[in-house]
C-alpha cells in the first residue's frame, strides 16, 4: 500500500501542474523566456506524475496478483474439505 508520504507527493504535483496550468493562461505570447520556463516546469511536473502513475500502476498489478492468489487458496481449501465452489 502506498505510503502518507507518496499520495502527499503525488497530490502536491497535480497542484503544481494546476498553478502552471494557470499561469500559462496569463503568459503573453511573445514572452519567450517564460514560455521556455513553463514549459520545462511543465515537463519536469509531467514526468513526476508518469513516474507517480508507474507506481500506482504496479501496486495494482501487485494487488491483483493477491487476489488471485487468495482466490486459488480458498477454492482449494474447499476442495480439500469436500465443498465444491459454484
């Protein structure tokens, strides 16, 4: 399970991208230096929540692997005992 500390990041980079989501809306277009910064800021917050999503992504996987796994033990608990599972 993901810890108090990695949803906190997670969270604080959709804020970021929020802020920089709106401060692009007030950039003038012919103001090249904060265009270039935004969009590395931009890229830099992008690439944070790919990496938040990875690992969100793989304690799902984690988690289904589990319930397999619990499934499996469970249905063959039963056979053992001589109950079948519908």
């Amino acid at each position: 399970m993901r810890s108090g500390e990695a949803k906190a990041a997670g969270e604080a980079l959709l804020r970021r991208l929020r802020r920089l989501m709106a401060r692009t809306a007030s950039v003038e277009g012919g103001d090249r230096k904060q265009l270039l910064a935004l969009l590395d800021d931009v890229e830099t917050t992008r690439r944070g929540l790919l990496k938040e999503c990875a690992e969100v992504e793989g304690e799902m996987r984690q988690a289904t692997v589990r319930a397999t796994a619990i499934g499996a033990y469970l249905r063959n608990s039963q056979v053992r005992r001589g109950k079948r599972h519908n």
